[in-house]
C-alpha cells in the first residue's frame, strides 16, 4: 500500500492538526475486578495485571512519553485502613524495576464499628521512559503497582464493596481496579 | 516542506476517521511538588507551594479555541484527631488577575491514629477566554476547616508518627491538558 510523508497536516483553516508534542496517540487499559485482601503490612505487588508486571505498552518512537494513570478501590473492615501504593516500570521483561515516584499515592477508609466501606483513589503521571534507560523503538515499557499498609491498620480489601455491614468478599457493584497507559508523541 | 489540507484524514478500506482535531488531546504539562509541607493555621487561606501556587503551572494551548483539562492531585496527610481540607483553583491568562473557577476540592481523614494519608485527585474542564499564543496558568489555594484544618501535604508515614516523611515519595500537582476543539 502507498504511503504519503508530509511535514504537517492542516486543516481548511490553516490550524495544523496531527501529531504534536503532547499529543495522546495511543492508550492502553488494565483491569483487575477480582477481590484481593492483604493482612501483611509490608510491601509487595498487587495482585493480577495490576502487579505481575505484565502490563504494557509500546511505543512510536523512543522520543515519546508515557502517561501512567490507576484507580484503585480500597476497601474495608472495622476501623480503618490506609495503604501507599508504589510505582514502577521497566523496559522489557527482564532487568530491574525503576520507581515512578511522580505517580505514587494513597488511600484511607475509615468508619468505626463498621464494615464494607471503600474508597476510589487514583492517580496520574507524565514520565519520559528514555531518560536514565536504553529503551529504543518498539519496546514495550512495563508497569507494576506495590502496596504498603499503615503499621496500625494493615490489610488490603481492593475491589471489596457492600451495602450492608459485612465482611463477605462481595464486589457488590462491580468495582474494577485499573491501570491506564497513555503514549504521548514529542517532536524531539 | 509538503502539507497537506484537510479536514479529516480517513483510512482507506471503510472511510473511518483516523485523524482529527476536535476532542483529541493535543498536548499535556505537569507540575510537581514533593516535599513536605505543614501550614497549621487552620482557617488561613494561602497559595500551595512551589508550583502548585506559584503561578509557574502554565500551559500555552496549539489553538486559539481550546479547553483546558485541568487536574489537581494533592496527597493529604494527617495527625490525629481529624483533618478538613479545601482546595480552591484559579487560573490567569499571562501574567493577568486570577480567576476563580468552579474547580474546588477536598478531603477529609478522621482517626486517633497519626499519619493517615489520602491522594485526592479531580478534573475538571475549563474554557477560558484567551488568544492564540496567551499563556495560562493555574494555582492551587489552601484553607482548612476552623476546627481541624491543619494542612500536611505529603506527609506520608505509613506508621503512628507525626514525623515530616514521606515515605513513598508521592508528589502532588496540576496536570494539565488541551482538548482541541
């Protein structure tokens, strides 16, 4: 099939339009509906997509960057829970993993005497994967999420949802936890 | 230099749009701060730190016409008892007055425990009127509840402590994005 190379495509008005820098150009998502509870207080990775390190994208070009975005639904049993949750990428399935400080964040549910409860929080994160790495044209640049419980109100409960006040590893509402990859183009 | 002129780029087996202007994502920014940061004044309305309040939050939109995705990410901190946190948002054209938008936010943690923390993150679109190669910015105003307003942005322990940590080096921002139109 033919194809046309042009410097810039306009539209009628003369507004060039196209792929700019910034531009999202492709996204990727990654979900995880299934409950997972946690009573350990020590890092380590969520469960499924979330955290095997299996969710990815590739890139364009290696000029371009990523922007990394997740939700997670934490729930809860009497009293309260608070966990941190961490960041990281690699390029490839092998080597090391790299923190994505920029896109750690929290969540804290707390209702005394009482259980079900949960909390949505998220995040978002620009990053450029080139920078420090040697990731080039067509790798695929990995994700995973970690999590770590406050000391005095351990135990993960994602995706853990009701109505009434119950421990049961219900998803009442068909909660799903997610991670979302954005390639976004830069010119250089 | 070759350019072509159109008003829609479509692939050639079903005439589908592959390429267009309106409603796409033409460009995103962020701003970070990552430090810790107490303001224990409770009802006192101030700027957010560093970039959050500076008024260095800019984004130059590509189009005369565009809408602006904005979003604030705060990660809240707290010591006991109780912590109430509002988030005001502005933005200027240049280096003009700011304007409040309706972009506001909050959080709220509540335990006997020190040190729980809660990521608040909320977009919103804003239109501003502006002009083809203006700059706008954006800030973040602080103000916490009479009672338990105490701000600890990125006060992060994971443990009983009150101690100025952040233990997973979260940072809070605005993100900023263009829609075209």
């Amino acid at each position: 099939m033919a194809k046309l190379k042009v410097n810039g495509v306009t539209d009628t008005s003369g507004n060039q339009y196209g792929f700019r820098n910034g531009q999202i150009i492709q996204v990727r998502n990654y979900l995880y509906t299934d409950i997972y509870e946690d009573t350990t207080t020590s890092e380590r990775d969520l469960p499924g997509i979330l955290g095997n390190g299996l969710a990815g994208i590739k890139t364009h070009s290696n000029r371009n960057h990523i922007q990394f975005e997740a939700t997670i639904h934490a729930g809860q049993n009497d009293t309260w829970r608070t966990t941190g949750f961490r960041v990281y990428w690699r390029v490839g399935q092998s080597g090391s993993w790299n923190a994505l400080n920029s896109a750690n964040f929290t969540s804290t549910t707390y209702i005394q005497g009482s259980h079900g409860h949960s909390r949505s929080t998220s995040t978002i994160a620009q990053f450029d994967p080139v920078a420090g790495s040697s990731a080039s044209v067509g790798d695929n640049v990995y994700f995973k999420i970690s999590f770590e419980g406050h000391n005095d109100g351990n135990g993960l409960h994602i995706n853990k949802n009701h109505s009434s006040n119950t421990t049961a590893q219900e998803n009442s509402y068909s909660f799903a936890s997610t991670m979302t990859l954005s390639e976004l183009w830069r010119d250089s | 230099m070759s350019t072509v002129i159109a008003n829609a780029v479509l692939r050639p087996a079903d005439d589908k749009v592959i390429l267009r202007k309106s409603g796409c994502i033409v460009q995103s920014a962020q701003y970070e701060y990552s430090s810790v940061y107490e303001d224990l004044n409770n009802n006192n309305l101030i700027d957010m730190p560093g970039d959050l309040g500076n008024g260095n939050a800019t984004i130059t939109p590509y189009f005369g016409d565009s809408k602006i995705l904005f979003t604030g990410l705060i990660h809240c901190g707290h010591q006991t008892t109780w912590r109430t946190n509002f988030f005001r948002t502005f933005y200027r054209i240049n280096s003009g007055s700011w304007t409040q938008f309706y972009g506001g936010f909050g959080s709220n943690l509540y335990s006997g425990t020190n040190s729980m923390s809660q990521t608040i993150k909320c977009s919103y679109l804003v239109s501003p009127s502006y002009s083809a190669g203006n700059s706008i910015g954006f800030k973040i105003q602080h103000i916490g509840h009479a009672n338990g307003g105490h701000l600890h942005l990125n006060q992060i322990n994971l443990s009983n402590s009150t101690a100025n940590n952040n233990v997973i080096n979260a940072h809070s921002k605005i993100y900023l994005q263009e829609v075209a139109q």
